[in-house]
C-alpha cells in the first residue's frame, strides 16, 4: 500500500480531545493485529463478516449441552468484540472509512447482541426449567441497548461538537440529502437501506436517550443545551464508558467462562441502570456546581 503506516490515523479523536475508554484494557493488542493486516487485501467489511460469523459460533456453543460450550462460548464472544475493534480501526487507518461501514458495523453488533443473549437465556431457562428466566433475559437485553446507545449519545454529541468524527451523527434520520444521494448513486442504496434498519432497529432507543438528556438539562439551573459543559465532559464519557457495547460483551464473557450467567444478568440489569441514573445525577450536580460558580 502506498500510503504510509500510521497507527495514528485509528483514533477517531485528536490527542487533546481523547478521554480514557475501559475497552482499551480488555481489547490491548487490537492495533498489532490492525498492523498486521494493514498492507493485505483483507477490507475492514471482511472483518466485520467474520465478526458476525464469530457471533453466530458463540451462539451454537451458548445453546450446546457439551462440555465446556459456556467457555467456548465466551471465547467466540470475545473474538467477535474484539474484531468489533479491529475493523473501525482498519479502515480508519487506510482512511477507508464510510457510512456503509457505520450501518453494517451496526447491524452486526444488533445480531451479535441479540444471539449473545438469546442464546444465554434460553441456557439458563433449559438448565432451571423455568420459563420466567425469558423475562430476565429480555430485560437484559433491552437493559443493554439502552446503555450502548445511552454511550453513544453522548460520544456522538461530543465529536460533532469538537468537529471529529463525522461518520456518526446525532440524529440518524433519513435526511433529504441521503434521499438525493440515493437516487443518483447506486453504491449508496445499500448504505440507504442499512439506514433503513438501522432507523427501525435503534431509532427508539436514541428518540428515548435524547428525551432522557432533554428532562435532564431541565432539572439544571442552566438549560443553554449548547453548554460545552454538558456535552464535552471528558470525564463523564470515562465515566460512561463501560456501559458501550463492547465493554457489555466483555462482562458477558466473564460471566459466561464463569457459569455466571444469572447473577450476570441481574448485574447488567440492576448495577447498569442504577449506574445510568448516577451518571445523570453526576452531571445534574456538576452543572449546578459550575452555574454557582460562576454566580458567585
């Protein structure tokens, strides 16, 4: 490839805008293995197939009775977040990044969640015999789109504001741009389609995220929602961070390998929702703090 290395290129922030993220901990050699394939042929699209196909092994091991399938299990899990890693960072690397790439990553993560934790309830339900664990498992699952997405909000609201990555946005509505661009380019109905789901699949849970933060500023003494405060607290995002989704899959792992799934499953639920309100409640105090002080 003729465009020089640089590992540089895989952050989607500058230097002095970049916050601590947990996953960096649990995924650590995901740029080595980036460094590797870099100068192949192999594309970061490939790389979230075979993440998916990582998912879909997962699944088979979740719901095996053999031995040894729940750690099986949690090692496809881990493969598949891990590749979850590795391709954004390929193609930001090659500067190959696209919209496609955003909605299909996306996709991915939807079903991979979805078999992960189908997968894990119907273990526990056939291992208990009680069907009620479908009612757990559920709420779980919803638990923990609501805390990726919760993320994401405000991962998105910061780099739109410090004018970084551009391949996410706020609001993922079909625009009329997109629909002007999908009548004169061919390439992009499969990017436009993909919008398509992604907007049925994840449109709730940002409508519910965004209407969330809006009852929040309202209990601020400011309500200005351009505050930089609120939006570029590089601490809160720290703060935030293990409730993305990656950071939930690797807890799934633990809990799977483990034979944990139960008590994971009451952590995600009841530990992840009341640290959710926290983070509110952190920033509700922090903003008020910051009007008094400057009050005074």
């Amino acid at each position: 490839m003729s465009i020089p290395y640089d590992s540089e290129k895989m952050e989607k922030l500058p230097p002095n805008r970049r916050f601590f993220h947990i996953s960096r901990v649990w995924f650590f050699f995901n740029r080595q293995i980036v460094r590797c394939l870099y100068s192949t042929p192999i594309t970061p699209d490939q790389i979230t197939c075979l993440a998916l196909f990582c998912s879909i092994i997962s699944f088979c091991f979740f719901i095996s009775t053999s031995e040894n399938s729940l750690i099986f299990g949690g090692v496809f899990l881990y493969l598949k977040a891990l590749l979850d890693n590795v391709d954004g960072n390929l193609a930001r690397v090659r500067g190959k990044t696209s919209r496609f790439g955003r909605f299909f990553d996306s996709l991915v993560d939807f079903i991979a969640t979805s078999l992960a934790y189908g997968g894990l309830t119907w273990r526990t339900v056939q291992e208990n015999g009680d069907p009620n664990f479908w009612f757990l498992g559920i709420a779980t699952a919803i638990s923990c789109f609501l805390h990726s997405s919760f993320f994401v909000f405000y991962f998105v609201s910061y780099t739109d504001r410090v004018g970084a990555y551009k391949n996410n946005r706020i609001d993922e509505t079909i625009t009329e741009k997109d629909r002007i661009t999908f009548e004169k380019d061919d390439f992009s109905k499969s990017t436009y389609y993909l919008q398509l789901i992604h907007q049925w699949i994840y449109g709730w849970q940002d409508r519910l995220i965004k209407r969330l933060d809006e009852l929040t500023l309202q209990v601020c003494k400011t309500v200005n929602s351009q505050n930089k405060n609120w939006y570029e607290d590089k601490l809160f995002l720290t703060l935030a961070c293990p409730l993305s989704l990656c950071n939930n899959q690797f807890a799934l792992v633990i809990f799977a390998i483990t034979d944990n799934i139960k008590t994971g499953f009451v952590l995600i639920t009841g530990l992840g929702n009341l640290y959710l309100v926290s983070l509110l409640v952190y920033k509700v105090l922090k903003q008020n703090i910051l009007v008094k002080k400057l009050a005074d």
